[in-house]
C-alpha cells in the first residue's frame, strides 16, 4: 500500500476532530465575535431565572411574539409566534409550522436557574458589632468559591399587604455589594489544613456581611441588625417578618469578561445553562422562515440545578400545558390522545452544559470520550451516576439523526461524557422530557470550571451551538 492510498483510507474511515476556529472563513469569525458581545450582555442582564425569563420574553416581543393567553380567550387566534411564561420563572416561545402540530415539535430545552446563595427566610442578625445575612446555597456549589467575593442581591420581597418589591442592589459600579467572608492563610493552618474540604467549608459559614454601624443607645441590644432594617424600611418599606416570603439570590456582583490575549473565551457566571438559553433563543428567533414546516419550540425551565422540582421546573405539567394551548390556537383536538401523540411525535434537544476537559483535571475524564473547549457543540448520549443511572441515555436512531443533520450543515461537533466511569455524575432535563415518549439527546457546549462564579465557555462553541440549534429548528423534519 502506497502512501496516497493510506491517506486515502484514513480520511475515509478515521473520525476527525475539528477545532471551530480552524474551520471558520474570516467573514464568520467576525460573526462569532459579535454574536458573543450579544451574549454577554445577555448575561449580564440575566442573573437570576426572573430576570432571564423577563429577557426571553422581551427578546421575542420585539420579533412579534404574543402571549400565548391572549389568544385563548380572544375570538380570533391568528398568530404563529407566540410565548408563555409561568410563574414569572419558566418561558416558553413557539413557532407554529405548516404542518398541524399533532405530527410533533422541534423542541429545544434548557434551564434559566443557576447556582447560587438564597438568602434564608430569617436571615438577619449580628455578630461581633458586624450585621450578617444567612444564606442556604442553591445548587451544587464548591462553597470556597463563594468567599471573598463581591456579591450582587436580586430578588423579591413580597411585604405584609401583598405587594412585590423588587431589589437589586450590587451591579452599579455605584452600589454596595455583599461578601462571605474567609479566614486568613495564617491562622488557617491548624483549623483547616489536615481536614477535609467538607468540613472546612460549612454551609452554615455561608453568611453575607451586610454592615457595621449601629442605630439608637449604647446600651441597647442588636443595634447594628436594627440599623440593617431601618435601613431596608426606608428604602424599600420592608420589615423584618417580610423576609419570610422572600426570594433574595446572591450571585457574582461582576459582569461577564473575555478572557486571554485573543479575547477567544468568556468568563461569567451563570453560563450553565443560559449559554444554552441564549443560543436556543437566538436559534429560534433567527430561524429561517422557509424552514416552516414542523412546529419549533423553545423550553426555558427553572429549577433544574435542584433536581427540577417545583412547578416551574421539568418535572411539572408546563410542557403539557403549552402544548394543549398550542393545540387550540392551532384549531386541532386538544384531547388527551392528540396531546400526548403530538408529545410522541416530537425531538428533542436537551440543551445543557457538558464538561470541558481541564488541563490540570484530566485524570477525572476519560480522554477518547472528553469533550473539549474550542471543538464545537457536544452531544452527550448518556449522562448519570454509576453505570449512567438517572440517565436518558439516547437511542443510536436519534443520536444518528442529530448528527446527519450537524454534519449536511457543517456544524463542527464533538461529544462528550460527563467524567469517566465512576468518577462522580450528573444529570439534566433530558429523562423529563423523554418520559412523553419523544427522542431526546443532551446537546449543547462544554465549558470549564462548571458550577463556580466564573463559567469559563470558548466563544467558538457558543456560535457553533447556536448554528447547531438553528440547523436541528430548520432541518429536523420528523
Ligand atoms: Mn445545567
Ligand atoms: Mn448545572
């Protein structure tokens, strides 16, 4: 065999791995680049999942979306783009196709919650002259990342005569910000040194540093905490017992950077998963309207960072709901057999965030089956814990698809395995959708340092992620 036919050979049956930026013409890189500038402003507009959920709905607003509500009590049902949100806290947009929805949707689904510290729902009090907050972390966090950090409040109060307040206080560069704080290298030593990070790091250590001046007499007790609500009821008019329903997240005061002398990369918090919402967004709204055909959905859940509980999360009934409403604006049954065949019929990208292989982590991947930064959108077949259990595990015939359509688009893909065997796990909202029958597969980019203030994604693969979305919207015919 001559050195031609070898080569001949290898290119014919050798799988290759493509970098993005290897691939792109110079017309496209500057695509890449400006579609990451929109991204980030999208991050930094969206730190929490109501504000998320506020920015998808007023994205789609501008492109002529309406709420689906007003159309199922009005007379006339004409639109074909429409949204739903619920809760404040879960989104859904909709393209409605030529075809009648009971032949099945094109559904993208990711989730707009991330990790962070909730304020509890008693969380005032002093310590040491030093006004704290107590906070219970949502999500899985690595609770030492949380220290010594500047830290941004977003919520709601919901005070005694029902009426929201809504706070923000922390993304001015004029504002104060929050901070747990850590304890000195040079005291560290004894307490910490020789035990294990569990114990060093404790939940109930999580508390926020709110404030030093006191209110009132000498003499009298708690002055500094009773200064913190003087304060609060000035501002806002909130007491102390309005805490209770509350929902307050400290997240990353910081705005999203570009990181490295080629600003290749993105540093933010909460890029998992709203690198996945921003890409499906986009995805859809830029979906070309040729490509008309099948019905294309966008899901935004909450939740998912706490197992997607609640009713805001994909274990709920919102999916069935929206699309029983998409039935009747559509003018077909909207029975239960018709519902659950449309559910049937339908695909499913379950987007979310994979693990990029680290350069100083390796050995907890297993490097034929790793993803990579900078290789493109990543399908996960199968994710779970210890023999891919909680896992969706998608079927090769979908898996096939996904990537027939990736590669007739010259999508630049790669995959991915979250860990090697037994290393640890995860999960995503894959099984809770795959449980109405429809073929679902994780698919969406790999990014570092997942789960810590500062998401480390590679601007190639959020542009490819966002062509893969807008591709699988456009060509997914069945
Ligand atoms: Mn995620
Ligand atoms: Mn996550």
């Amino acid at each position: 065999m001559n050195k031609a036919q070898l080569k001949k050979i290898k290119n014919t049956i050798l799988k290759k791995e493509t970098l993005v930026f290897d691939k792109l013409n110079k017309s496209q890189k500057t695509q890449l680049f400006k579609f990451n500038e929109s991204y980030k402003d999208f991050l930094n507009q969206s730190k929490t999942e109501k504000k998320a959920a506020l920015q998808i709905v007023q994205m789609a607003k501008a492109e002529g979306f309406v709420d689906i509500e007003t159309l199922l009590t009005k007379q006339s049902k004409q639109a074909n783009k429409v949204y739903k949100i619920f809760q404040g806290r879960c989104v859904a947009l909709a393209v409605l196709g030529k075809e009648p929805l009971l032949s099945g949707a094109n559904i993208i689904a990711s989730h707009i919650d991330s990790p962070r510290l909730d304020l509890k729902q008693n969380p005032i009090y002093e310590d040491l002259s030093m006004g704290l907050m107590k906070t219970h972390y949502y999500g899985g966090i690595r609770k030492y990342h949380w220290l010594a950090l500047p830290l941004a409040l977003h919520g709601t109060i919901i005070t005694s005569d029902n009426k929201p307040i809504d706070i923000t206080i922390g993304e001015d560069p004029d504002d104060p910000v929050f901070t747990v704080t850590d304890l000195l290298p040079h005291l560290a030593g004894k307490t910490q040194a020789n035990k294990k990070i569990s114990e060093v790091f404790q939940g109930e250590k999580l508390n926020l540093l709110s404030g030093s001046i006191p209110l009132g007499e000498e003499k009298e007790k708690d002055r500094i905490k009773l200064h913190l609500l003087n304060l609060l009821f000035e501002k806002y008019g909130v007491t102390e017992e309005d805490f209770i329903s509350a929902e307050i997240e400290a997240v990353p005061a910081s705005k999203a950077r570009d990181i490295g002398f080629d600003r290749s990369l993105i540093g933010s918090y909460g890029q998992d998963d709203r690198i996945c919402v921003y890409t499906s967004l986009m995805a859809l709204l830029d979906r070309h309207d040729k490509y008309r055909q099948r019905t294309s959905i966008a899901l935004f859940f909450d939740k998912e960072e706490i197992g997607s509980e609640g009713s805001s999360g994909a274990k709920s009934n919102f999916l069935e709901d929206l699309i029983s409403d998409l039935l009747y604006i559509n003018g077909q049954d909207t029975d239960n057999r018709t519902l659950r065949k449309t559910l049937i019929n339908s695909s499913c990208l379950s987007a979310d965030v994979n693990a990029a292989m680290d350069p100083d982590y390796k050995d907890v991947h297993e490097a034929l089956n790793a993803a990579k930064l900078g290789f493109g959108i990543c399908m996960t077949k199968f994710t779970g814990v210890a023999g891919k259990s909680g896992s969706n595990d998608a079927t090769a015939e979908f898996v096939g698809k996904i990537r027939q359509i990736f590669n007739e688009n010259k999508i630049v893909w790669q995959t991915g395995e979250l860990g090697k065997i037994d290393q640890g796990g995860g999960g995503t909202v894959a099984k809770f959708l795959a449980k109405f029958g429809m073929n679902v597969l994780d698919c969406g980019p790999a990014i570092l340092s997942m789960h810590s203030p500062f998401e480390i994604s590679s601007k190639a693969d959020v542009y490819m992620t966002y062509l893969g979305y807008k591709a699988f919207y456009e060509k997914n015919n069945s």
